[in-house]
C-alpha cells in the first residue's frame, strides 16, 4: 500500500485542537504530562508508545472525558469558535462528543448498544441529531453497512451475532454515520486476528481519506501507525519524546527509546 | 379522628411533598424526589399517589379513585375506603362531580374541567430506565436533553414489528423539554395529556418521585415521521352503550368462551346508559 495516497492535512484552516501543557497524573509518571501538540484539519495523529505509557489517558483528556489536572485543550468548533475544552460546561462537551466528534473504542462492545439491532446501533447518533424519518434512517443504516463491508441484509440483527470484527466495523458505522468532524480511536484493531486486522485497517485508511476525517489515533502497533498517520507522538513514561512526521520517526527515529522501539518492532 | 391526622399523612411531610409538587408544576415533566413515607400499604397498591392525595386533600374535596377504568375493583374500594375513614371527605365514582381523582391505569373518558385535579399512581418513573440503570446517568441525560435512545427503542419496535409496537406507558415529551413516563396508561389516553384542563400529578412511591403536567400543557407523544403516532381502535363498540370512542376492555361472558368488548371507563359506560349510582 502507498502511503503517499493520504491527503495533505490543511494548514491554512485554524488547527482544530490546540494542546497546551496537558497534565494528567494518577502517580509519579503515570498518565501524562506537559504534552503540547496542535492537530490541523485533515490530520492524522498517531500516538505511539509502550504499554501504560499513558496513550490512552491523554487520549481521554483530548476527548472531554477526563479533566487534566493542569494545562488545557482548546478546540476549534464547526461554528467557527474557539472554546476551552474544559472551561465549557459538561453539558456543552457531551454535546461535542455527540455532535461533533467520534469515539472508537478497542473493545466493540464498549462503543456498541448490545442489546439492540445494527441498524438501531448506526442510527442512534442520526436520531440524537433529530433525524425521525424511520425510512431514511434505514436507508443510512445499510448505506454504512454496505461501506464498512458489512451485509446490509443483516440491518436487524443484534452485534452479539456479528463476530469481533464485524462488530468493530459496526462500531465505525455508528460512529462515522453523522460525518464526525474529529475522531479519536483507542487501539481499533487491537484485540482482533492479524487477518482480520490488515483488512479493518484497510478500510479504515479508505474512510478516512473519502471522508477527510481528523483523526487521533492510539496505538501500540507501530504497523498500524505508520499505515495511518501523518504524524507521530512517541510517549513514554507520561511524557512524549519524539514527535515529527510518520516517516521520519520510524525511518530515522532520533530518541533512544524510540530507536528500541522501531528496532524491536520493524526489524525482520 | 380514630387516632390519625386528617388523611393520614403528619402536617410537615405534607407540606415537604406540596413543596415538591410546587416545583414539579413549576417544571413540566421534571421528576422531583421527595422524601417519602411508608403508608399502610405495599408498594404495588400505589402509595405514591396515595401520598399526594393525602398532601392535597382538603375537607371541601369530592374524592373518586379508578383502578384501570373501574371504580368497583378492590384497590380502587380500598384506597377510597381509606381516604373515607381517615380524612372523612366526600367520596364519588362521577367523574364530573371529583375535584380530585386518583388513577392507577386510565384517564376518565369524561373531559376533565379546570379545577379538578388527576393523581396518577406510578411503578416506574424513569422513562430512560430501560437503556440506563443508572439514576446519576439519567438524570444528567434529562439535564442535556440526551434522548436519542427514546428514538432507538421506537426504531426498534419498527424494525422488528414493522409498526410501533409499545402500547402503555408510551414516551411523551412534555412543553418540547422533558421526556416522560405517562405511567402505564394505554397510549389511547395520551391525546387527553395534550392541553388538558385539569392539573395532573404524577407519584412514584418506591422510587420516591412526582411530577406534574399543568393545565393546558403541550404533551407530545413521541413517533417517526413516516410512522407517526397513532391510538388503539377497535372494530367493535361497547356491547353495553355502544360508545364507539371509548377504550373497550375484552372480556369473557361464560365457560364456553364467548366474549365482549365494554368500555374500561365504568363511568362513562353507566352514564351513557343513564344508570348512574
Ligand atoms: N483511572 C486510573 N486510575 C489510576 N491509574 C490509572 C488510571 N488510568 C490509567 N492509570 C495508570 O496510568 C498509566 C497510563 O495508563 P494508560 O491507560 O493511559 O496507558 P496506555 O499507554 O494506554 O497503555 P495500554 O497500551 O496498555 O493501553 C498506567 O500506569 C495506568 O496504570
Ligand atoms: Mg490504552
Ligand atoms: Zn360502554
């Protein structure tokens, strides 16, 4: 697969996250701490590092879900405003989350209402949005089903009937179905076969140049994150010690420890 | 009287509870908790409405009580036997001469008046409950208006039954805010919520909640534009009066199976035959 097929972030738009001095720390270098980066329009960032080097809990703090305990996050709106992520009411970032941005999380079943249908799953944001055309929502429904190659003879049927995969690729329906502006994905093929992995990432890699998307992206396979991602942050220890462009970092990395782990990942 | 303070119920937790229909009133649809009381009844008997009959019971007050649409069965008997004996006000099946009636499964069919007031007797108050266990979550959803999840359980209905298959305690969404539980009517008697006269409350005993619908409040029952809201109808009319408006209950005439369809309101029914008690 070419990498060079992704399209270029937009520099010229406001950037759409702008993080400041972020701290989140649950003890002594656990969580994260003084990260700074900027996310454009278009972008995809991937956020690399070993396991319980805080990707996730940074993840956490940029999705409005958890408060850092220092610095902040602002994020450039649809409506053209700036607002301060945490300085906004609850209220106003749940709207977000709901509105605006998507949350892909590593276990299906954590993104996913188990207890009803497919298509029930794909369009709850839409009606949450106020969409009431029962019709037009199925119609959505196996629309996305058809994208994210699933059959969409199956729009009644539960996700417990699906398999893992099926289900993640469900959970990516759902979640992309209102045309999210800002995605943020916790490890998305994590916890699946290999085979089944190169496929979803596949399709994810298709969908996220069809639809533009901004994308944070954590994960631990550097695989993943070269296949995806513009540019990189390499956390360790709650801190991020290398960040530049994909190729860069993983053909010339330049920190000590992202050398080990490029070494110990990509070498044959 | 026989021991007990006028309708049972002590002054100050009459007055807590009056406080909470104050601000039920003053937010339509808004579940407030208030602390309850046990009274002298299991919970399935209604003792939240029964709680705030006895906050707003006063002397001058012409009680009825229906249980589905009867006034006849033995809850109904029971509790206006209670309200008899230890408040000592009048009591009545009419609906038209009740200032105050309390419901467990219907809305009379007789138009309600100004003035008068209906106390619905609620088991489940919390109509996010069926997707959210949890009250700190459904409470910060009624807070943001997050109620996407009403839409997927009608869609559900649809998808599986090919129409909207939930027929009692169908979701309403009161003055275009908050969703509610109209308690386990059939959803035939959610036009009578819509800009109803009377004053409606709402009393959850277990789960120590009321709410309220004022008079001439919007009550919208929830539905898809291609689906929209639609009552129950029958094919018959009541085989006693011959109302062919009102809700009719089936039920069996004699060993060999045979049945008839009469109208759930026995008020209604005996009035239209000029049989009233
Ligand atoms: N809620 C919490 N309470 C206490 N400690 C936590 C909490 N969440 C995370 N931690 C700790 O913070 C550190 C970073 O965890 P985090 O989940 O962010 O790492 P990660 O990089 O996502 O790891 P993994 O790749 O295993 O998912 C870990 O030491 C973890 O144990
Ligand atoms: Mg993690
Ligand atoms: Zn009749």
């Amino acid at each position: 697969m070419n990498r060079s097929v992704l399209p270029r972030p937009d520099l010229e738009r406001p950037a759409l996250l702008d993080v400041h001095n972020v701290s989140r720390l649950y003890g002594p270098d656990k969580g994260c701490q003084e990260i700074n980066f900027r996310l454009h329009a278009g972008e995809v960032l991937g956020i690399v590092g070993e396991s319980g080097s805080g990707k996730s809990t940074l993840l956490r703090v940029l999705a409005g879900l958890e408060a850092p305990d220092a610095g902040h996050v602002a994020y450039h709106s649809a409506n053209d405003d700036t607002l301060d992520l945490y300085a906004i009411s609850e209220a106003r970032r749940r709207a977000l989350l709901r509105l605006e941005w998507g949350l892909i999380h590593q276990n299906p079943r954590d993104g996913l209402r188990m207890g009803v249908s497919a298509g029930a799953n794909i369009g709850e944001r839409l009606m949450a949005l106020g969409q009431r055309h029962y019709g037009q929502l199925r119609a959505a429904g196996q629309d996305w089903m058809g994208q994210v190659e699933l059959d969409p003879g199956r729009i009644d049927d539960a996700p417990r009937t699906f398999s893992g995969g099926m289900q993640q690729r469900l959970q990516i329906a759902r979640t992309l179905v209102t045309r999210p502006r800002l995605v943020f994905m916790d490890e998305p093929t994590g916890g699946l076969d290999v085979s089944v992995q190169a496929r979803l990432l596949d399709m994810i890699r298709t969908l996220v140049r069809q639809l533009g998307l901004s994308v944070v992206l954590v994960t631990h396979d550097l695989a993943v994150a070269r296949l995806l991602s513009h540019r990189l942050l390499v956390m360790r220890r709650s801190r991020v010690v290398e960040a530049g462009l994909t190729d860069q970092i993983l053909d010339d990395p330049q920190h000590a420890y992202t050398q080990l782990l490029v070494s110990s990942v990509l070498t044959p | 009287m026989n021991g007990y303070n006028f309708a049972y119920l002590d002054e100050q937790t009459k007055r807590m509870i009056r406080r909470a229909l104050l601000k039920a009133v003053a937010i339509p649809g808004y579940q407030v908790p208030f602390g309850g009381r046990e009274m002298p009844m299991p919970y399935g008997w209604g003792t939240g409405g029964m709680q705030l009959t006895a906050s707003i019971l006063g002397s001058d007050d012409v009680l009825k009580v229906i249980d589905q649409g009867a006034d006849d069965t033995t809850n109904a008997v029971s509790i206006r036997a209670f309200f008899q004996r230890v408040a000592g006000v009048e009591t009545t099946t009419a609906t038209t001469s009740a200032s105050v009636i309390q419901t467990r499964h219907r809305i009379p069919e007789a138009a309600l008046s100004h003035g008068q007031i209906l106390v619905f007797q609620v088991p489940i108050p919390e109509p996010l409950r069926f997707i959210e266990p949890s009250e700190q979550e459904t409470r910060l959803m009624h807070a943001l208006e997050e109620y996407g999840v009403m839409h997927v359980k009608l869609y559900e209905d649809i998808a599986r039954y090919g129409h909207i298959a939930t027929t009692y305690a169908y979701p309403v969404k009161v003055d275009d805010r908050y969703v509610m539980d109209p308690s386990p009517i059939p959803k035939f008697d959610n036009p009578k919520l819509h800009m109803n006269e009377a004053l409606m409350l709402f009393g959850a005993g277990r789960e120590k909640r009321l709410y309220a619908i004022p008079p001439y409040t919007r009550v919208e029952s929830l539905d898809f534009e291609d689906h929209p809201f639609e009552i129950q109808a029958w094919d018959e009319c009541c085989a006693l009066c011959g109302s062919e408006t009102s809700y009719l209950d089936e039920v069996i005439t004699d060993d060999a199976g045979n049945r008839m369809f009469v109208c759930s309101d026995t008020d209604y029914c005996m009035t239209r035959r000029g049989e009233v008690a």
